[in-house]
C-alpha cells in the first residue's frame, strides 16, 4: 500500500471514531443545508441557470488557449504583467523573485487554494517572509498551525468555543470572547499588517477573457485590501478559472453564491483590471498575474477528466458527501478535498499515489446532484478508478480476486457451488482489510436460488 494511501486510512479512521468532530461538522453543515433553498429562490429556474453555465464553461474550456492569450493580451494593455508557471515550483520561484526585488518581509494574502496547492506559505517561511492569512476562517487556521478544513470554509471543524481558546493561547485574549469580538480582534491585528505589507496576494475566482480582468467574491473585504491595499498586487490562479465575457458574471456570481454559502450574491464582488492608471489615486502601482498548469492541461488533455477543470469551487459536492462527513476534510491530505478533490487531485499529481481518493466513495451520485455546474463527478470517480486499472496501478492478487468476482457474478452456477459456510469461510479468511472496522459476512444457509425454486418451482 502506497504511504499516501495508508495515510489516508488512518486518519479516516481516527475521524469515524471522532464523536465530537461528527457533531460540529453536521451542525455547520445543518445550517448550510437550511439557507441553500433560500438562495435558489433567486432564480426562476435552477437547473436551466445550472445547465447554462456547464455550457459557458465548456466553451471556455475547449477554447482554452485562445481564451488565455486574449485575456493576457488585454489585461497586459493595462500594466499588468502576465507570467506562466508550468508546475508549482515555477510559481513559488516567480512570487520569491518578486518578493526579493521588492525587499518584502512581510506580505497579506486573502483566501486562495492555489496557493494552499502550491504550498506558497511554508516557501515563503523557508526564506524568511512572512505570509499572513487574513479571511478570517485561514487566519483561524494559520494560528492552530492546519491546512484549511474545506473550500469554502476553512475552519468548520472548530466550533466558537475552539476559536475562543485557540485565540487565548496565540494573542492572549479572554477564552470567554463572543463569535463577534473574536471577529473585531481579528480584524485589529490584521489591518495593521495591511498597513505594513508590501505586497498583497490574491486569487481569482474568474478569468475574464473579454476585459482582461479578473474578479474576486467573498463576504469580509480581505481580499479587496489584500490587492489595493499594497504597492504590488501578485494574483496566482489556475488557467481553468476562465470566463469568456464579463456578462457571466451576472450568472456565476450568483450561482457562486448560493451553491458556496447560501446567499443570493456575497458582501463583495470585486473586478480587477490591472494596477493603478495613471490620473487614479487608489490601487496597486504594480500588479502580477501569475497563471498556473500544476498539471491542469494533463487534465485538459483526457477527454473524459476534462469536465473536472469546470468546477468554481464552490464546495456542494463536499457538503453533500457522505463520505466527507464522516472523515473531514484534512484526512485526504491534499488542498482539494471531498469528491471534487478525488477526482482532480490524482491528475493533478500522481494516478498511482492517489487512485485511493477515487476509491473513497459511496458513488450515491450526490455530489452530482447539488454540484453548480453539473459536473458528473461520480462518473469522473468511477473514470479515475477504471484508468488506474489500465495503467496497471492495482496489485496482481487485486486484479485477480475482480476477475473472479465478475465471472461469479456473471455465472450463477459458480456462485451456487459452495455452500453458506465454504462462502463464510472464502470471504471472512481473504478479506481481512474489509473485517478491520466490520464484523464477518454471513451468508445465509439457503440462496437465492434455492428460494426462489421452493417457492416457484423452476418457473
């Protein structure tokens, strides 16, 4: 078994068994539930704005390049400038260049799992700069030393009284503060590392082709001080984030919206068009984009996998995951959790290393139920599993039991030439991974067949 895989294991298995961790997850996963038909109001028909919207991404998908070139082209007229990053080491090298070149120590950035993909933090740590998180949830989770818990909501594994103590042990404040005077601590210390930062760093949640632009929507404000706030603005996203026109908006933002948090639109939308123009008084004097593959076009490349690079990272799929529910979100180990992560991430990196995400599923189709751009993501699961059986990623002894499996399944006279105890005795002495957290098989004394025959005869 590959390290990642037995990894994954055992912190799936110490969450099952985690009571306390069930309970705080299916509460704020209970309040998600419950205001997401409200934001569904909004449109007159869902599953038309849904299919749409599968459809504009499509078109940018398969038009990829052209989408890129023109959107760099545009954003480039402005001041900005554009650079290309193959693979994550290319990024982090790129932001340290800049960083070096700006004699920056210290820098803000607003939520972005690109960069929580690229591990652009623990670079920075190693070369002495600082990168202070300042969404409230990835701040939380900075100080307590965690990767982000979701996608949306960084910290949903904590609840109020967790936060209270963690800020107690890390800024010294009272371990009884309220929900809100948490929020206005948070606030304080960060405004004044927004005021010393020389550069701010951002994601994108859109590529906007027409305009050259991109656009960024949250509820806290961070990520609009992140890039007005300093000199120098660095944005680092993946190159599937396009949209061909700026007109989208009007869909994807609300869509966005109600599938990550519930609401009609966020508290602010932002459009971003390049750094300060001369005559304006506000905004960045220098503005980087940094457009990132990080295995995006192996992707693109896959015909069937391709569906994936349509995700907005909303975090239905996840909310809606048995699955997710019940392990949490740090036990996949990767910054894309849930089923969403399970498909991208095993293209993303290594098919061998990760297949297992593709595996940790119930394939009850929920994720494809709720997901914003209809994505068929437990086809995409049962894609990956299939692939990595053609790329020879599964054990002899594996491939061997399937076979045998499918030829019983497929002849019943195989199946009814043992009896219940030989069937007890095959089952319960090979599938020893299966008995771990499950008691034995029992097959019943009389089959199916047998049954059937005493009941109908040989009809």
């Amino acid at each position: 078994m590959k390290e990642t895989a037995s990894d994954f294991i055992a912190k799936s298995t110490e969450k099952v068994a985690d009571r306390d961790h069930r309970q705080k997850i299916n509460f704020n996963i209970g309040r998600y539930d419950a205001v997401v038909p409200m934001g569904k109001q909004q449109f007159s028909d869902v599953n038309l704005v849904r299919e749409k919207a599968k459809n504009i991404k499509w078109k940018a998908i398969e038009s990829l390049d052209v989408q890129l070139e023109k959107f760099e082209s545009g954003i480039s007229k402005r001041g900005a400038k554009v650079i290309w990053a193959e693979t994550a080491e290319q990024a982090q090298e790129e932001i340290l260049k800049i960083c070096k070149e700006k004699n920056c120590r210290m820098l803000v950035k607003s939520k972005s799992m690109v960069t929580e993909e690229i591990h652009l933090n623990e670079f920075l740590e190693k070369h002495n700069i600082e990168s202070i998180e300042t969404d409230l949830g990835e701040y939380i989770q900075q100080l307590d030393g965690e990767p982000p818990y979701h996608i949306v909501t960084p910290a949903m594994h904590k609840s109020k009284e967790d936060v209270a103590k963690l800020f107690s042990e890390k800024l010294g404040t009272d371990p009884k503060l309220t929900p809100e005077q948490l929020s206005l601590v948070a606030r304080q210390t960060l405004r004044e590392k927004y005021m010393q930062a020389v550069i701010g760093i951002t994601g994108a949640n859109f590529i906007i082709t027409d305009i050259g632009a991109i656009a960024i929507t949250e509820n806290e404000g961070n990520a609009r001080l992140s890039c007005a706030w300093p000199q120098t603005h660095i944005v680092v996203t993946g190159i599937e984030k396009i949209i061909p026109s700026l007109t989208d908006l009007a869909l994807f933002w609300p869509l966005l919206a109600t599938y990550g948090t519930g609401q009609r639109i966020t508290v602010y939308n932002t459009i971003v068009t390049g750094p300060r123009q001369p005559g304006e008084t506000d905004g960045p004097g220098e503005m980087y984009v940094i457009l990132l593959d990080n295995g995006r076009t192996n992707i693109l490349a896959n015909e069937k996998a391709r569906e994936s690079l349509y995700c907005i990272r909303c975090g239905a799929c996840l909310n809606a995951c048995p699955v997710y529910k019940n392990i949490g979100g740090h036990a996949y180990s990767t910054a894309y959790s849930g089923p969403i992560g399970s498909v991208i991430t095993p293209h993303l990196k290594n098919m061998n290393e990760w297949k297992h995400l593709s595996y940790a599923s119930s394939l009850c189709g929920n994720c494809t139920e709720v997901c914003a751009v209809k994505i068929n993501l437990h086809e995409l699961l049962l894609e990956n599993r299939h692939e990595s059986v053609d790329e020879g990623d599964s054990s002899f002894a594996e491939r061997t039991a399937w076979k045998m499996w499918r030829r019983a399944m497929l002849h019943r006279k195989f199946m009814n030439m043992g009896n219940s105890k030989i069937k007890n005795w095959v089952v319960n002495t090979f599938l020893k991974d299966w008995k771990k957290n499950r008691s034995n098989l029992e097959f019943p004394k009389k089959s199916f067949n047998q049954l059937w025959r005493e009941k109908y005869g040989n009809r």
